[in-house]
C-alpha cells in the first residue's frame, strides 16, 4: 500500500495500518504530545527506548509535533487560506521524490 491508501489507513486506525510496530510506538507518543503535552514524564518516553529511539529522535518527534501545532494556530488565527486537496497531493508528491529539505 502507497500514497494517498497509506496516509488514509493511517488516519482511519493507527493500530491495524502497515506501519510497524516501531513506527506505531512513535506515533502513540506523538499523539499524546499532541493531546495531553502537559502529562508527558519519562515514563512515557520509555517505550520509545525500548524500541530503539535515542532522545534525539524523540526531542525531534516532539519538535515537529510543536511546529506543526503552532502553524495550524498561526494559520487559522491569521486568516490564511488552506491549501486545496490537489496542492497536497503535489506538495506530498514533491516531498516523496526530493524530501522535506529543498537543496
């Protein structure tokens, strides 16, 4: 399963997706970074460890959490359009053939 099937899965059900059981860990923290940020403690991180994720993996995992919170707020509190589905589709098209980082 690719593209738009995958990401859909995903967001249907994170536990019966193709993801493996490593990925699906990250993915739990990171919906707790996401939703309860203020109850996080180390225990929560601990099954991260034990799957093999360092503290900067994590510290990274977090981050892009944060980051992507503060610009869905700034966006909707400056008023800025959406992009429309098909800009997804080719931005998602763009960053599966060159990356996130543009050289």
């Amino acid at each position: 399963m690719q593209g738009e099937a995958f990401v859909e899965s995903l967001i249907r059900d994170l536990e019966t997706s193709q993801l493996d059981a490593r990925e699906k860990e990250l993915f739990r923290f990171v919906d707790k970074v996401n939703h309860q940020s203020p109850h996080i403690t180390a225990a929560d991180m601990a099954p991260l460890h034990a799957v093999g994720y360092d503290d900067e993996a994590i510290y990274y995992a977090i981050t892009v959490c944060a980051l992507f919170n503060f610009y869905n707020r700034w966006i909707d509190a400056s008023g800025v359009h959406a992009l429309s589905d098909e800009a997804h589709r080719m931005g998602g098209k763009r960053s599966a053939g060159m990356g996130y980082v543009r050289k």
